[in-house]
C-alpha cells in the first residue's frame, strides 16, 4: 500500500516518515489480547518512536499521537509504517558477463 493510496503528500510528514523508517525493525509488535474499542483482539499495533521520546501505538490505519488525534492528518507514524510494510523493489535484472556477450567461437 503506497501513502499516496489513502492521503496526500506531505512534505514535512513524509520526510519526518522517511527518518522514522530507518529505525522500523527495533519497533516491538503489540497485539491486543481483548477487543478494544473498533478494534478485535488479535489486532496488531507498532510501537512507533515519537519527536519527543514517548512511543506510539500506530498501524497502517490510525495512530494514538496528538497529530493524528487532534486533525486525523496520517501522522509521519502511520506514513512510516506504511514505507515500511511496502514490499522491496525488485532488483534490476543482471547484466551480462563479457564470456555471455562475447562467446568463443
């Protein structure tokens, strides 16, 4: 899923996101033992490092930080998760070795 499928670029959030991602295989997986709220048990969340040192639950969907709270913008959390759950680009195919393009006669 591409952040640009479910909001509108954003500069500032985007860049903060990019930063974020570096950091996304230290983020521990919390998955909810009870349904809470909309959420059913088995929900998984990340837990997201935020600017100020608090930590975040967050998914690719909603996020508990005051930026997403207060305007229900996608945070740089939710756009980092989502950057990170964004399948890896397929390698560029191999080049031919000089024996390949230039076989002995």
């Amino acid at each position: 899923m591409a952040i640009a499928s479910i909001a509108q670029p954003d500069t500032k959030r985007d860049a903060a996101a990019a930063q974020l991602v570096k950091t996304a295989h230290t983020w521990p997986v919390v998955t909810l033992k009870q349904a809470f709220g909309a959420f059913p048990a088995g929900t998984t969340f990340r837990a997201v490092p935020g600017s100020s040192g608090k930590t975040y639950l967050a998914n690719a969907v909603v996020c508990e930080c005051p930026d997403y709270q207060r305007s229900h913008n996608v945070c740089k959390h939710v756009r980092a998760l989502i950057l990170a759950q964004a399948p890896a680009p397929k390698p560029a195919p191999r080049k031919k070795t000089y024996s390949e393009l230039f076989p002995e006669d």
